[in-house]
C-alpha cells in the first residue's frame, strides 16, 4: 500500500509533465528518424522543416506540403534505414493530425470529466508534494470581473498547475475562471493540447495568453483569467531557492483590465522554485532569447528522472483584491498608475506570507 500511495501521485504529476515536454522531444526526434538514412545535411534540413512546421500556420493544406514532401525523404531511404524512417514519419503523422485544423473536424477534444477526476482523485497528483495548498485571501475568491496574476512561473508551474489549474474547489469559488497558457504550447502541443481540452468544464477552460482571447473574454465579462505575466523571462530566472519575478515590463495585461473593469488579483507560490535546479549563468543571453518566445531554462529534477520537479513544498497565497476603474481607452499615465499598484501587490502579498512560509529572511527580487 505504501507503494501504492507514492506511486499514484507520481503518475499523476508524470502524466502532467509529459503531456508538456513529450513533444518537446518528439518532433525532432522524429525528423531525425525520417532523414538520418539521407546524412547530416538531410537531418539539418528536417530539422528546418520541423521548424516551420512549428511556427507556419495550422491549416491543412500548409501541414500536408512539408508532410508530403518528408514522405517522399521516407520513400527513398534506402535499406536499412528505411523502416526507421517510416516510423518517424508515422510519429509525425500522429502528432499534426492531433492539432491541425481539418476543415469540418471540431478544433478541440471532447471534455473527458474523467480524466480530470483520474489525476486529481484517483491518482492525486497534489499528494506528490511535501505540501500543496492555496491560502492567503481564498475566502474572498468570488465570481465577477478578476484577473489572478500568478507568480512565480517557475520550470513547469507546478504551484500554478495543482493549486489551481487542476483545484475544483477554487473552480467553484470563481464561478468560471479561464487558464490562459503560452500559445504555442496550448495549440501546437499535441498532447498538451488535448489534455487541456480532455479537462474543461463548466468552471475552468484553459485558451492561448494573447490579446485576442483576452480581449474577447473580458469583453463578454463571464470568466475570471488566470494568467502568468512574467512569461518564459520569468521562467528564465528561475533559481532554486530565489525569488524573482519579472513584472517591471509587464503592464499590458493591466491595460486590458482597465478597458474593461477587470480587478486584479496577486498570487505568489512559495516553493515554485524549489522544484528543480536551474542553469544558473548567461542570464543576460537567456533572457534574450527568452522575449523572443525560446525557453532558455535548463532544469534538473529529481535526481533519477530529472524532469520530474522535485517534491517540495508549493504554497500558493491569494492576495488582495487591486480594483481598477473602467477605462475604455486608457493612457500611459493611467496604465503607469495602476501597474505600480499590482507591483506594490504583488511584494506586499511576498513580505506578508513569507514567514508563514518558512522563508522569514527571504527577499523578493523584482525584474
């Protein structure tokens, strides 16, 4: 039973990881199969095609030219290189007909409850950690018009993931709330993708972090959003034992709950960044990389599966409400204003907890 016990939480929590770092791998990967038989330069050019797959669009008839033209790479490897290769284009077939856009064919999975239930009940994946709980100001979760600004974003958000992308309890509290992700890993990610679809319900969804399903959302003024400002540079920092938040240059999403009366909500997960060990030098580099969308954070986990986070303690704390005004069009000065109030927020949430936390002498670093 003991086995058990540890096992079904680490399932979970594997389940979760894979879902966003399996493709990660897979689609070079299976490049790398389709063109190896061809030598180094046919690799280098599956890689660039991988690559456009990637960032082109996601229309049939675009996705269907490059696969066409890899099936034919496959056609001619020669023996006995050539099964190797059609299991790399199978892979490949697999994993775009799991996110391209087929005319007719419905863009999302079907809602499976159960699925949700598995990760959460049956395995239960918060029993992973040493703790796993969200506090702070929770009984003043309510539904209406809030944004909940989450930090730190950590390696993998594990904070953000179990205290609150997969806790029905804090659902229910908000009425509906929405999960917004990176784009490119909420549409393009085969099996994250369908993850995030498999776990919808009438209370939670989760949509791409950009303007339009922002803007759209708040415009019809029926789920609160849920979002990470500080991004990949936020992610970038991520130091075991640190705590940094990048929020100096993040006052776009500020902007759009002013337009539309959106309050905003500080969240701060102690503990984020005691998952994993990070490469800790060329930060400056890294960071470059990181605003233009390229994760620039090598991570090691627990010891014997380093991708697996590290069973710490994640302890999220809600803070107080930041109501803004309804401004429909509003200036820099107005935008200036109210970000300086969600920084304030955010490291008065910090300074207020983290004695609670076990962190007393712990100090917030703001980039």
């Amino acid at each position: 039973m003991s086995f058990l016990s540890n096992f079904r939480p680490f399932l979970s929590n594997f389940i979760a990881v894979q879902s966003w770092i399996a493709p990660i791998f897979l689609l070079p990967g299976s490049l790398v199969l389709i063109t190896a038989g061809h030598g180094t330069k046919a690799i280098f050019g599956g890689l660039f095609a991988g690559a456009v797959l990637a960032g082109g669009p996601q229309t049939l008839p675009f996705r269907a030219s490059i696969f066409s033209a890899l099936a034919a790479v496959t056609y001619t490897t020669p023996e006995p290189d050539h099964n190797t290769s059609l299991f790399g284009l199978a892979s490949l077939f697999v994993m775009l007909a799991m996110i391209t856009n087929v005319p007719g064919r419905p863009k999302k999975w079907k809602r499976c409850p159960g699925f949700f239930k598995f990760l959460t009940q049956t395995l239960d994946g918060r029993a992973y950690y040493a703790r796993a709980e969200l506090g702070g100001a929770i009984k003043s979760v309510k539904p209406g018009k809030v944004m909940y600004a989450v930090h730190p974003h950590g390696v993998l958000t594990a904070g953000w993931t179990w205290n609150m992308f997969f806790n029905s309890d804090f659902h229910k509290r908000c009425g509906r709330v929405g999960f917004l992700l990176d784009e490119g890993l909420r549409l393009k990610s085969p099996t994250f993708r369908m993850m995030c679809d498999w776990c919808e319900s009438d209370n939670q969804w989760a949509g791409a972090a950009t303007k339009r399903t922002m803007l759209k959302t708040m415009e019809e003024g029926k789920s609160s959003l849920a979002l990470l400002p500080g991004g990949f540079q936020e992610a970038t920092l991520c130091a075991k034992g640190k705590d940094r938040v990048y929020i100096k240059n993040r006052a776009g999403f500020v902007k759009y709950c002013l337009m539309y009366g959106y309050a905003i909500v500080p969240c701060y997960t102690f503990g984020e960044t005691d998952t994993y060990s990070c490469f800790p030098w060329l930060l400056k580099f890294r960071l470059m990389l990181a605003k233009q969308n390229i994760p620039a954070a090598a991570m090691w986990g627990v010891i014997w599966c380093p991708f697996m986070p590290r069973p710490a303690e994640l302890l999220t704390f809600i803070g107080e409400k930041i109501e803004l005004p309804k401004i429909p069009d509003p200036t820099k000065d107005d935008v200036k204003k109210y970000h300086a109030l969600y920084v304030k927020g955010v490291q008065n949430l910090f300074d207020k907890h983290k004695a609670e936390a076990g962190r007393k002498d712990a100090v917030l670093e703001i980039f």
